[in-house]
C-alpha cells in the first residue's frame, strides 16, 4: 500500500469521510503513444497500445465513483479491454 493509500485508509478509521478513489486505467488509446522516437520502443508501445481503451471510457468510471451516496466509499476501479493479457 502506497502511502497515500495508507493515510487515506487511517483517515477513513478516524472518521467517516470518502477519501480515496483510485481509478487504474489500463492503456488509453491518446496522443500519449505518439511520444517516443526510438523506432524499437515505438514498434513496442504500438503493439501495446492496439488493445487501448477508448479515452471516452475512463470518464463514465469516474462518474461512477463520484455518483455515489455519501456514505459509500469506491476504492478502487480497474479498466481494462477484454482482450487484454496482463
């Protein structure tokens, strides 16, 4: 557990408050693949990224997380495609 997540979980004993909401996207399909150079790692992050997720598809988790009553707390949310291998 990072140390983020461990102050947000003592703060969540002390009192009830939402405090941590972690959304773990997996590759998302944005200019972000572009940045390399080397023709080796760009090959590399182009075949990582064909199994991306639409940028699109983050939102609707956030507001998923968001949304929630008051007194519920979301973690944490992991988005993956369904083809993904890792």
């Amino acid at each position: 557990m990072s140390w983020l997540g461990a102050t947000s979980e003592g703060l969540r004993h002390e009192r009830p408050v939402r405090s941590d909401t972690s959304i773990k996207p997996s590759a998302v399909d944005r200019e972000l693949k572009l940045g390399s150079s080397d023709e080796a790692s760009k090959t590399v992050v182009n075949q990582f990224y064909e199994q991306a997720i639409p940028a699109d598809s983050v939102a609707p988790a956030i507001f998923f997380a968001i949304k929630q009553a008051a007194d519920v707390g979301i973690n944490e949310i992991w988005l993956r495609t369904l083809t993904q291998e890792f």
